[in-house]
C-alpha cells in the first residue's frame, strides 16, 4: 500500500521520537513468522519496555542518517523488525535472542549499542548485558565482599600484632 507524504512525514516523526530516546535498536528478519507468534513477540516486548515497528527500509536510512544509529543504515534490506530498547540497552535483543530459540526462521541482522555495530551473530554480547538492578546488586556484593576482606586482614593484623607483642 502506498504512503502519501503526510503519512510517511507522521511515520518519520514518531519513529524518530523512539530513536532519540533509545539507548540501543535491534533490527532482525521477521520472514516466515506467523501473525500469531508476531503477537506474541510484540506483548512481550511491550511487557519489557521494547518498542517494535515494521518502517519501510527507504524511511529507515532516512531516520538513522545523522544520529549513533546510522551504521545500520546498510543493513535495512529486506523485511525487517526493528525493536527500540528504551528502558534497558539489553532488552530488545534478549527478546530476539529467545524468541530465537523457539522460531528458527527469525534471524537477527544486527544491532547498535553506544555507536558499536553489532552483527546478527554477535547478539549475545548485548543480550548478556546486565540490567540495572542486577548490575547494582553485583556492586553491592563486591562492596560486601571487600569490606569482609578488609576486616579479615584486620583481624589478622592485630592477631600478629599481638603474638609480636
């Protein structure tokens, strides 16, 4: 079905919109993919703060050119998914990368995180990304665990200190 100027002008502005506020885009190929299992993966991500669209390819390159995103301006070829991660920079491509296991036609073409281009293959680094919450609860655990080393060696200090004595 053919845009009219307009329509492709709103489709710009509010995919442009999700690009500014999103700290990584994945864009896979949705080819072979039920209406059904489509559903599904769009549920789940809104559930997990990932934002998908279906854009033309044409108006894809146009709203990448200029910003941290443009090095995936070649991969836009074919049909193709796009799933902004707003919240976590992992999220959308931990979403793919299950949604994977489960649909073997769904490929993910590649991905950007902090002006990095990521292939397709290479999705597990940024799905491996902790989120937020557990990168504050490993800090605190190696907090802890300092702290209890630090005690350990102060205790033994005065334990040597004191056999010296």
């Amino acid at each position: 079905m053919a845009l009219n100027i307009q329509d492709k002008k709103a489709i710009i502005s509010d995919v442009i919109a999700l690009t500014k506020r999103s700290c990584s885009i994945v864009i896979a190929d949705y080819r072979g993919i039920t209406v059904d299992k489509m559903t599904h993966l769009r549920k789940a991500g809104r559930e997990s703060g990932v934002y998908m669209r279906i854009v033309r390819n044409t108006l894809m390159r146009r709203i990448v050119e200029g910003t941290s995103f443009e090095c995936l301006k070649d991969s836009f070829i074919g049909p193709t998914l796009v799933a902004f991660s707003v919240e976590h920079p992992g999220s959308a491509a931990r979403l793919f990368k299950n949604f994977m296991k489960v649909n073997a036609k769904f490929q993910v073409k590649a991905a950007v995180f902090e002006d990095e281009f990521i292939p397709g293959e290479h999705i597990d680094r940024l799905a491996t990304l902790p989120t937020h919450k557990e990168a504050i609860a490993h800090l605190i655990a190696v907090i802890q665990e300092a702290s209890a080393g630090k005690l350990v060696r102060t205790i033994a200090a005065l334990r040597d200190e004191k056999k010296a004595a």
